[in-house]
C-alpha cells in the first residue's frame, strides 16, 4: 500500500483484496483518461478520480497490441493551484517503472528541487513528437503529508515584512550573478551564511529554534522528493474523502518563497490551521508542469 494514501483520507485501506478493487473502480469509472503512444506496440494510459477537491488516485498502464490493459502502479495526488515556480524543469524516467522525477532549480529554495511528475502522458507525447526541449513552462507544485504539526507565527510588523522581502530580493539577485561567476557575488553570500551562522549560534543558546527559523525547506530521508519544511499558512480550507468520510485539511502555505498547496488527514495534523500560522511536517513533493503549447 502506498504510504501517503492516507493523506487522501484511505488511512484504513489495509487489505489487498480493498486495494485491487479500488483500482479496478477507478480504471472502470474514472473521470480522467489520458492515452499516449510510448513508441512501442504499446499505449500508456492513465486513470484519474477525485475523491476529494483537487485530490484523488491516479492509476498507471499499458495497453497491448490486443488492447489489454495492464496495471503497472497507482499513487495518490494533490493538484496544486497557481504558479509555483517560472525556472526551467528537466525531467528524468525512474528506473523500475514508467514514472518520471522533475527537477527545478529555483534560487529561492537554494537546493534542487526534485518532485513526482503528475502529468506524464504530456511529457511522454512531446518526448516521442521530438518536441523537447519546450520553453516558456511553468510549474505547480504540491505536497502530501501523513504527519505534521501547527506551530504559531512569529510577531512581525509591516516594517519587519518591508525588510525580510528586501534582504530576501537582494539575496536572490547575489544567488543569481553567483550562477554566472560573478567572485564578488560569491563572497558576499560567503559573509553573509557566515555571518548568519554567528547570529543564530549566539541565540539559540536562550532562544526557540522556532523563534529565529521563520521558514525552511530541506530534504528529508533518503527518497529525493520528500522534504521537511515549515512554512506559513497563506490559506486553509477542510474537505473530506467522498468514498472514506474522513476528513483532510487543504493547506496553501509559502516556504522560502515558495508557495504550494499541501493536503494532511485531520487525523494525522496535531494543531488548528490558521491563517499566519506555521505548518511543520514531512511532505511528499509532487509538480505539474505547465506546458504552453500541448495539453
């Protein structure tokens, strides 16, 4: 069973027999189908059905030249909404199945960003169509979780905001002439993580981690597309799972500059979401990449 099914709100799906017949359902009955030509005798499909808003199970296979399908894998996901991220986004085939990971250099997380690609029958046709690379793509990003917690804001006036967005600009703009070798731009950052690494050692020794960290996004684990973070609630809403009952919050939050939506079964979020309040968990990142020219 997949980890994070219980972010969609399956966290009692156990038996094999439940999971088989949810899958055949959904291949039966889904709302979204999307049909490819992998440049084999084969054509990949994918079946889509929301059981909650903007979130569902995706299933995955091949069609033979007998037009039989055959299951390959299902995961759950979470649409994003929005714009996440303007950079440029290259894309990589895991090695044991037909699914893809994307990765995203954008300079406000300061680490690559790699994510679970949700929309792969687009980047499978323009990769069999030579239409690769395609420019002018931009990408969504979202996050499941199965444990996380509420943590409460820090005080900050408009004054304090007018000047973390400045600080925030002109470090952008220092990781960006960096890039391109620029050694004065280099140093400068070199100060300042220096710097902020003798502010923060002085601190901590009286103060919260949580008190000087306002955000953060930092790998986790093993598996290159899950993350730690904390990051602010910019919106929050509460749904539930149309098949299960069980109820899931939906959560838009901004971390390092960086706005995405994430979804966490109430159960599993220890806390009440509000807006200017902080979520910290563990998510797995997912992203849609949104292609100008092709559907």
């Amino acid at each position: 069973m997949h980890k994070y099914m219980r972010a969609i709100g399956f966290s009692k799906l156990m038996d094999k027999r439940e999971q088989q017949k949810l899958v055949t359902d959904i291949i039966l009955s889904a709302t979204r189908r999307s049909y490819t030509s992998n440049g084999d005798e084969t054509i990949l499909a994918e079946f889509c059905e929301d059981f909650a808003e903007n979130m569902g199970i995706a299933v995955c296979g091949e069609f033979d030249a007998d037009d039989k399908f055959t299951f390959d894998y299902f995961y759950p996901y979470l649409r994003g909404r929005g714009v996440s991220s303007y950079e440029d986004v290259s894309v990589e085939r895991h090695a044991e199945k037909e699914s893809y990971a994307g990765v995203c250099d954008d300079i406000k997380v300061g680490v690559s960003l790699i994510f679970y690609l949700q929309n792969i029958i687009p980047y499978v046709k323009a990769q069999h169509t030579n239409m690769l690379p395609i420019r002018g793509t931009t990408l969504t990003l979202s996050g499941l979780s199965v444990k996380g917690n509420i943590i409460l804001p820090l005080v900050k006036d408009e004054m304090d905001m007018r000047r973390v967005k400045k600080a925030s600009l002109n470090r952008n703009q220092l990781i960006a002439a960096a890039r391109q070798g620029d050694e004065d731009a280099i140093e400068s950052l070199t100060l300042e993580d220096m710097d902020t690494y003798t502010s923060i050692s002085r601190k901590i020794l009286k103060e919260d981690v949580f008190s000087l960290v306002d955000t953060y996004f930092m790998p986790y684990g093993v598996e290159c597309d899950q993350y730690s973070i904390l990051g602010e609630i910019l919106e929050y809403s509460k749904t539930a799972n149309k098949l299960t009952g069980e109820e899931i919050y939906l959560m838009k939050l901004s971390c390092n500059d960086l706005q995405f939506d994430i979804c966490i079964n109430a159960a599993d979020l220890y806390g009440e979401p509000q807006i200017g309040r902080r979520f910290k968990g563990i998510i797995w990142m997912q992203g849609y990449i949104n292609y100008p020219d092709i559907a």
